[in-house]
C-alpha cells in the first residue's frame, strides 16, 4: 500500500493511465452487446452489411433508395476497413471482432484521461489535475461507454485535443496550433456533425482573443478535415456534402417527431448522472469560470445550450460535454472553497460529500463497466446462427404495433426476415405471404419473442394462426437489463423465447 501511495504521489498521470486502462479493459472483455440503438445498428451492422455486399439499411443509392439517410458515413466506413481488413486475415467470428473493435475503441478513449489531466494541471493545481484524471479514467460512465460505438463519446478525444492545443498557444499564440486544432475540430464534426457548435465556440473565443487571422484559418482547417470526413459522398451520392444536408433537414423538420422535451432536461440529466451534490458544485464551479477559462466554458456551453433549446433530446446527445464540464466545475469550485469562509469551516461536511460521491461512483462504476448490455438480443442471434437447420425467421410482436429489429451481424446473415404486429403486419397476412414464397431459402423456421408481454396468448394465437410451435431456447438477459426493466418497464431488455415453427 505504501508503494501504491508512493507511485500515486510521484507519477500521478501514470497511475491514472493504468488504472483507466485497466477499466477498460475489463469493458472490452466483458462489456457486449450495445447501449443504444444507434451504435450498433447505424455502425456495426451498416459496415458489415455492406461489406457483405447487402446494404441492408439502405446507405448506398439503388432503384429504392435515392435518398440520403442523414448519418456521416465516416465513423461508419472505417468500420468497413477495419472488417475488411479483419476478414482478409481470416477472422470472420463477430464476437471476435467487437472484442478488437472495443479495445480500439479503449485504447483511443485513453486520450481523454491524459488530456484531461493536462489540461487541468496548466489552468489550475496537480491536486485538482489528479482528482479530474482519475474522473476521466473511473467515473462510473466513462469506461463501459469508451469501448461502445457510440458517435457523441468517439468525437470527445479531438474536441480535447483542439482544446489542448488552443490552451497552449494562449501565451505565445501561433498559427500552427491553430491550424491543427482546426483540421482536430473538423475531424470531431465528421464523427459527428453537431460538434459544429464546439466549432463555432472555438472560433468565438478566437475572435475575442483578437487572433483574427487565426480564427480564420482555424475555420478553413476545421472545413477542410470535415470535407475530407465527407469525400464518400461524392462516390456513394454524386454530390458533396449529401450526408449531412439530410442530416439539418431531417432534424429540423421533425425536430418534435421523436422526443419534445422541456429547455431544462439536460440540467436533470447532467445533475444525475454526475451525482450530486458534486454534480451541483461542479455546475457552480463551471459557471463560475467562464471569463477566466472561456476557451474551456464557451465550446461547451454553446452547445449545452443549444441541446437545451432544441426539442427534440436524448440523453446521449448531451455526452460530449461532459469531460469539459467536469474540467471546468472542479477547478472552480476547489478556487471557490478556497476562498470561502463557509467551507473552509466544514471540512467534514464536504469531505462526506465526497465520500459519498465516490461510494455511489464505486457501486455504478463496478456494476456497469463489465456489464453485457442487450445480451438476450445478442445472443439470441448467435444461438440461431449455430442452428445447422436455420433457415429463416419470424420476430413475433403481434400485440404491439412495432418490433425490435434482430442484430443480424450476430446471427451472420442478412436475409429479409419476418415481422408480425398488432396491425401492419398480423400473423394471417405473414403466414399468407410465407405461402406464395418461391425460394425455400427464403422459409422462416424459428420464431423469436423478444418480450414476454402477453407471451403465452401470443404463443397461442401463433399457434392458431400460422403454425405449431415449440419452444426450443430461452436467452436471459443480463443483470443491468433486467434491472433497468424492473425500473422502468417500458425498457424492452426481457427474456428472449426461440420456438422452432413445426410446420414451416
């Protein structure tokens, strides 16, 4: 212990790096499946579907589809490198390759941690930079969601390095920097586009500082790496920039189409997930610098800000900031306890804070970063891609109006499956269309129930309506999902019952 606490005191950053490393690696190991919906299914299975020449989501122009879907197809496309590179070395496994995909993906989070700490040991103490790094490589969040697909924490490393460089250059400005730190920004854009707002704050402050010229030419830089990030438009739509003019179209004419929530939802959002009431110390701390550091409190505030406005919101869309956010609170409010009566009188009192911050962050941190998320999703897919006799299958969701779509990169096939719901699609009219199939390859020889809602009318007016059925596989899902259900049964991570159709 004593070398621990002698290691910690004379090469803190070092110590951090590990021990965020260590995190992380646990998460690459452990931590499967997908948080949310976008980053499996608009990154995995985009890349391999058209790598596997499918285009199953409709990213590449054919007699169907002539519009673009709105997502940068940049993150997206060096996935289809990095399988294509895998698969010409003979690995095929998709377990295997999400293992290497989130190692990447933590080895390339780790810059966080070192920029975190840096950033916060030039603008204040190594006491306060040692309490950020060791947020940047623990808080409960930061390791499972490093190693996920997930656009708004990919786009976090660049952001930081732009801000790094720009901080240097604060007391013998240079161009160089400035170009760098643009061509940085513009690569976070490319990951993902409303990054344009941390951009934007970049410029301003550039602008304020009087470093016109540098403003500028930041600008151009920022321009030129977003266009380069963009280039596969010009081969998949014949247009420059296709992607991305979708992207402002579609949001801003269905900006209150998915969720209309009220100005103060990321204030709850932050307010929770950061625990409070650090979290309330930070907002002040953040609040409080925002003349003295306004190159670390402007970029983010912008686009806090206009998160806040825009209705449409989700919690992951506010992540970017969090880093910053915690930079910035922290370093103010250690200058402002300094300097306050109140707490210099109430060690304890704060100390206790602490100490239940770091308990709560303990408990958050060690159940969620080995967690497998989606797991009966996942492994439903993998289970029937290890059926010799699979040939097809049928997502059974006839008591609601919508269904969860399969992971088809786990069960390593990209046939048009079948659906049922409520109305759209009932089991009559699936059983009908199976009939009039031409191709036998074509034929659904399992039915999965990804919710137990209603499961055992649904198994028997399946029955009735389309065929007999048995049930041959029951998938549990893993101990995060069951939670969150039991929390909030509107989350749909439940149990997964496989039946095979007896008569298909």
């Amino acid at each position: 212990m004593e070398k621990l606490k002698q290691f910690w005191n004379e090469k803190p950053l070092l110590f951090i790096m590990i021990l965020g490393g260590i995190f992380r690696l646990i998460a690459t190991i452990f931590s499967k499946g997908w948080g949310m919906h976008d980053d499996h299914f608009l990154v995995i299975e985009t890349a391999q579907s058209i790598l596997d020449g499918t285009d199953t989501y409709d990213w590449i122009p054919d007699d169907e589809t002539d519009t673009p879907g709105g997502h940068s197809f940049f993150y997206a496309g060096l996935h289809y490198l990095l399988f294509w590179s895998l698969e010409s070395v003979n690995i095929f496994d998709p377990q295997v390759k999400m293992h290497i995909v989130r190692f990447l993906h933590a080895a390339y989070s780790m810059v966080t941690i070192y920029l975190g700490y840096k950033i916060t040991l030039k603008i204040s103490s190594e006491k306060t930079a040692k309490l950020v790094g060791l947020l940047m490589a623990i808080f409960w969040l930061f390791p499972a969601f490093s190693v996920r697909n997930l656009v708004e924490m990919v786009c976090i490393p660049p952001l930081m390095y732009s801000t790094w460089l720009l901080l240097k250059n604060q007391e013998t400005p240079k161009i160089g920097p400035e170009l760098l730190a643009g061509f940085s920004a513009g690569i976070a854009m490319g990951i993902r586009y409303q990054t344009a707002l941390f951009i934007g704050g970049f410029g301003l402050y550039l602008l304020f500082r009087r470093r016109f010229v540098g403003a500028i030419l930041f600008g151009v830089m920022a321009a030129l790496a977003f266009s380069i990030t963009q280039i596969g438009d010009l081969f998949i739509w014949k247009a420059p920039f296709a992607e991305f003019y979708e992207y402002v179209r579609y949001n801003i004419e269905h900006k209150t189409s998915y969720f209309d929530e009220p100005w103060y939802k990321y204030f709850l959002t932050i307010g929770g997930l950061l625990i409070p009431p650090i979290s309330l110390f930070w907002f002040f701390g953040y609040g409080r610098m925002w003349k003295k550091h306004l190159l670390i409190f402007l970029p983010a505030f912008i686009f806090f800000a206009f998160h806040s406005y825009f209705p449409n919101k989700q919690e992951r869309f506010i992540l970017p900031v969090l880093p910053f956010f915690i930079i910035l609170g922290q370093v103010g409010w250690e200058n402002f306890v300094a300097t306050s009566n109140f707490w210099q009188n109430r060690q304890k009192l704060l100390k206790g804070f602490w100490t239940w911050f770091w308990i709560i962050n303990t408990i958050f941190l060690v159940g969620l970063t080995p967690c497998y998320l989606k797991r009966n999703r996942v492994e439903s897919m993998v289970w029937l891609s290890e059926q010799p006799d699979y040939n097809n299958m049928i997502i059974e969701s006839s008591y609601k109006d919508d269904y969860l779509m399969p992971a088809l990169y786990y069960l390593d096939s990209w046939k048009h499956y079948f659906y049922t719901t409520k109305k759209s699609h009932p089991i009559a009219q699936v059983r009908e269309t199976v009939n009039q199939l031409e191709d036998p390859a074509m034929v659904p020889n399992y039915v999965v129930f990804f919710e137990e809602v209603e499961l055992e009318q649904r198994v028997e007016r399946f029955n009735e309506e389309y065929g007999e059925i048995e049930l041959v596989q029951v998938i549990q899902p893993s101990y995060v999902d069951a939670l969150l259900h039991w929390l909030n049964p509107n989350n749909d991570n439940q149990t997964t019952y496989i039946y095979k159709i007896k008569t298909p």
